[in-house]
C-alpha cells in the first residue's frame, strides 16, 4: 500500500510538471505571436484597391505599383480585379466593407453602376477615391485622380496636326474619327480634347469628314469594342473612300485603334502605293506598340502608373488623417463638382518607345524581341 501510494505521489509530481511546462510553453506561444499583432495594428489603414481587368497591361501595371506604394507609405492592402464584370466589382466592394478597410480606390469597370456599392461604403464610414474613371450619380466619391482627360485628346489631335503640317498644307485632308464608349465619363473628354486642337481645320476645310460622322455620338464605339471599330471601319472604307485615300484616323484607344488597322489592311493599306493613314490611340498596350514600330499606328500616350502613385498616395495620407487633399480641377458626376487631381499622359511613337523600358512599363525583350 505504501508504495502505491509513492506511485500515486510521482505521479502528481509529473501531471504538476507536465502542467507547468504546457502553461510555459502557451506563453511562448504568445509572446512569439505578438510581434505579427503589433505590425498589422502598427499599419496606418488598409486600403482597398479595385482594378478592372487584369487582361489589359495598363490595369495590372497600375495594381502592381499602388499595391507597392501603399505598403511602402505603411498601408495595408488588399487587391481585387474584376474581370471586366461591373456586377462582380460592386460584390467585391461590399466584401471590402464586411472586411474593414479604411479607403476604397476604385478603377470602375461601368461608371454609373457602382452607386448602391459606393453607398454602403460611406455608411460605413469609409474614404471613396474614384481612380482614372469617374464613379458617377452618387454624392459617395470623396476625391477623383486621374490623368488630364482633355489633355490627352489634345496630344492626339495636335499630332495629327503637326503630322499632316496643317499649319501650313493647303489640304484638304480626309479624316475620319473613333471615339471612345459612352458609358465611359472619359470619353467625352478625349473628344473635347483632340476637337480643341482639330476643329479649326475643319473650319476652314483643311481638313474633311468624307462620311459626315464627327460628332461624339455618331463616333462613340460602344464598350471600346474593336470589332465593332472594324466593322464600322469596312463600312467608311467601302462607302466613302473606295476611290480616294484616308489620310488621318483619331481614335481614342489602342484597343479601337487594333480594329481600324485591321480594317485598313483588308482594304489595301499599307503598301507603298497605298500607305497606312496616320492613326492615334491610347494606353500603350503591347500589341499597339509593336504596331506603331511596324508602321501601322502612329502613337499612343502612356499613362504612368508611377505619376498616378506619386499623387495619389499624399492624397490617402491626408483623408485617414483627417485633411482636405489639395484638388486642381473638379469635374461633375452629375451630382456634386468631385475635387480632383490629375497628371499628365505621354505622348509615344516610334522615336521614343524606348521610354516605356525605362520606367518599367515593358521589358526590352517584350518590345523589341
């Protein structure tokens, strides 16, 4: 009996022992957890980024280096792209909410159909920045960045300017246009833009819309389609230019500008008899800058996604710290004049494509390979 009952005493000696080491060991535990706390909480907001698509290099470029800027100014993020898919953007924004983030910056996949989204968001208390497009209808947009919208249709239609020399050219020159979808606010402005810069020649008849189309609505391409830019393409070409040739296309993007070309190599452009029109676009995508070192397109303007974090990121830092962010323009969503900011595009041909490997946009080899 006795030693049964030594047997019964070593054994809680040990059960203690065991107990001890387990309580020792939970508070390792959680001290080697409190530093991983103490950075997520050390964090001055989250902030949620909402990209259109990734298919197209200007989106995923631009996710990439807000998603970089915003962690080196000591923000936490989350990303989502929406797969050109309005209805998927407005669901990732209400799990943005359920989350927590402190800052919305929305790329809009459809401009007008993120208000209800936006809505919740300030209900919930948080900061709406609408990014390159503008969210329409809604008094839910804090603050608007973009590129100057005017101005890039201005680079667009002063190189078409300086290109056919009208400056100095009696003319006429023919010209045809392609604007961008009309459920893009930015369209509207790339056509005031270039019309700043191409209006006074059409005046004065240096320059002549074969087909009569020229204004925003009879160019409008709906959803930037570039099938829809072809075939409406084919149908100026056979019409209204089967005996004469076209000398210049303003096209608001590079994904119309695909469609145009495409059109003007059906029809026998491109030949030293018959060379390609000068033809505009926008974005830089890949397939246009190859085109533009073929000879096919004649420009593109970049956007910088760099410019866009350098004044987008101060304007973060003074919504989450209470502060009015500087505007230098507004422009109306048609509810209220959203403050906003903008920089510039960059105007790319042939002669300084190069730019693009420089800031990181594309390798040499996706370029020139």
């Amino acid at each position: 009996r006795r030693q049964r009952q030594m047997c019964i005493r070593d054994r809680k000696k040990l059960l203690a022992i065991v107990l001890t080491a387990a309580m020792l060991l939970a508070m390792l535990c959680a001290c080697a957890a409190k530093p991983t706390e103490t950075a997520a909480t050390d964090t001055k907001a989250t902030i949620g980024i909402l990209m259109p698509t990734k298919e197209q290099t200007i989106w995923s470029i631009q996710g990439e280096r807000l998603t970089e800027a915003f962690q080196k100014a000591g923000y936490a993020t989350q990303i989502e792209y929406a797969e050109d898919d309005s209805a998927k953007q407005a669901m990732q924004i209400e799990n943005m909410i359920t989350k927590g983030v402190n800052v919305l910056v929305i790329a809009a996949v459809d401009c007008a159909a993120l208000t209800d989204a936006c809505e919740k968001a300030k209900d919930a208390g948080i900061y709406v920045i609408a990014d390159d497009r503008l969210i329409t209808n809604t008094k839910a947009v804090d603050f608007y960045v973009t590129f100057d919208l005017v101005r890039m249709g201005e680079l667009q239609g002063q190189y078409i300017v300086d290109k056919l020399d009208l400056e100095n050219q009696a003319g006429p020159f023919t010209l045809e246009i392609f604007s961008g979808s009309q459920d893009d606010t930015n369209a509207i402005s790339f056509y005031q833009g270039a019309m700043n810069k191409l209006q006074p020649y059409l005046d004065n008849g240096k320059l002549v819309v074969k087909s009569g189309q020229s204004s925003y609505t009879e160019t409008a391409i709906q959803s930037w389609d570039s099938s829809k830019a072809q075939s409406r393409m084919d149908n100026l070409l056979s019409g209204y230019y089967a005996d004469s040739h076209l000398d210049a296309v303003l096209v608001a993007a590079d994904c119309l500008a695909l469609g145009v070309i495409s059109s003007l190599e059906s029809m026998g452009y491109g030949t030293d008899a018959n060379p390609y029109p000068i033809v505009t676009g926008q974005d830089a995508e890949l397939a246009a800058v190859k085109n533009i070192l073929a000879g096919k397109q004649s420009m593109t303007a970049f956007l910088d996604a760099n410019k866009l974090t350098e004044i987008l990121v101060p304007v973060v830092d003074d919504l989450v710290a209470g502060k009015t962010p500087a505007s230098d323009t507004t422009y109306n969503n048609g509810v209220f004049d959203v403050p906003t900011k903008t920089y510039d595009p960059y105007l790319i041909d042939k002669d300084n494509v190069n730019y693009l490997v420089d800031v990181g946009f594309y390798t040499d080899a996706e370029i020139n390979g």
